[in-house]
C-alpha cells in the first residue's frame, strides 16, 4: 500500500498534468497549484521551490501566473519580510472571475474589431459578427455562472 505522502505526490502529479493541461497552464504551474492547495500552512518562494526541485525563476514564473489566475495570494505575515503564497479559499470564485475578465477583454477587442472592419468585404464582417456574438454570450453566461455559483456557495 502505498504511503500517505505518495499519495499526496501522486496527486501532485495529477494537478500537473490535468489542470496544468485544463488551464493552458505548463505542468509545473499544475503542480505548484497543488501543492499550495494542499499544504495547511502559506508556504515561502523557498519552500514552493524545495518542494517542486524548481528553480526561483520557474517559481517566481508560476507563482505569477497562479496569482493572477485567481486561485493563489502572496502576502507577508505579520513579523515577516518574507512574502508568502496560499491557496485562496475562493480560488474557484477567483478562477472563474479571471476566467470572465479575459473574455470581457476579448468581447472588448472583438467591437473594436467590428467597428473597424466595417469597410472589409462581407464574409470577413460576417467572421467579425460572429466573434463579437460569441464573445457576447460568453461573457453573460460567465456572469450568470459567477452569481449562480456565488449563490451556491452562499447558500
């Protein structure tokens, strides 16, 4: 049978590759989100790095982009200099609002790709028309989804 950290290690593995894969995110970026999310204690650039054999670059990298895609924060505790990250415990809220604030972006784009492709020929307006519909229905359905889960969550 295998020990309870391997299983722990195995699933680390799993974040790496599935969420790594899921998010667009590399595997390393999967499993430091594992690690962060199963730790019980906020966890130093220097403990992230020893615990992933990661390099400060590879880590400073991830960390990054765990921060911004919603599910992680860097603060420093009370008495420290020392920046520290944890898993947020609305990380799936966090996620999902990135998740909505990248396609409000790409809505944005997609009008400003309409109004200035106005004189191109129709079937190029035609693909600007539907970029700008799709962006649309997917930014109300996100925020429908962000308050339906939010409601959930509430609930």
């Amino acid at each position: 049978m295998a020990s309870p950290a391997g299983d722990v290690n195995g699933l680390i593995d799993d974040f790496g590759l599935h969420i790594g894969r899921a998010m667009g995110w590399p595997p390393m970026a999967g499993r430091a989100a594992g690690v962060l999310m199963l730790s019980e204690t906020p966890m130093t650039m220097a403990e992230l790095q020893a615990a992933l054999d990661a390099s400060k670059g590879s880590m400073s990298e991830t960390t990054r982009l765990l921060m911004v895609s919603g599910t992680v924060r860097r603060f420093k505790e009370p008495g420290s200099r020392q920046y520290v990250y944890e898993w947020r415990d609305d990380a799936w809220t966090g996620c999902l609002q990135h998740q909505l604030e990248q396609t409000t972006e790409l809505l944005v784009l997609a009008e400003h790709a309409r109004a200035r492709g106005a004189d191109l020929p129709e079937r190029q307006r035609g693909r600007l028309r539907e970029m700008h519909e799709y962006y649309t229905f997917m930014t109300r359905s996100l925020e429908a989804l962000l308050g339906e889960y939010a409601a959930s969550r509430d609930g």
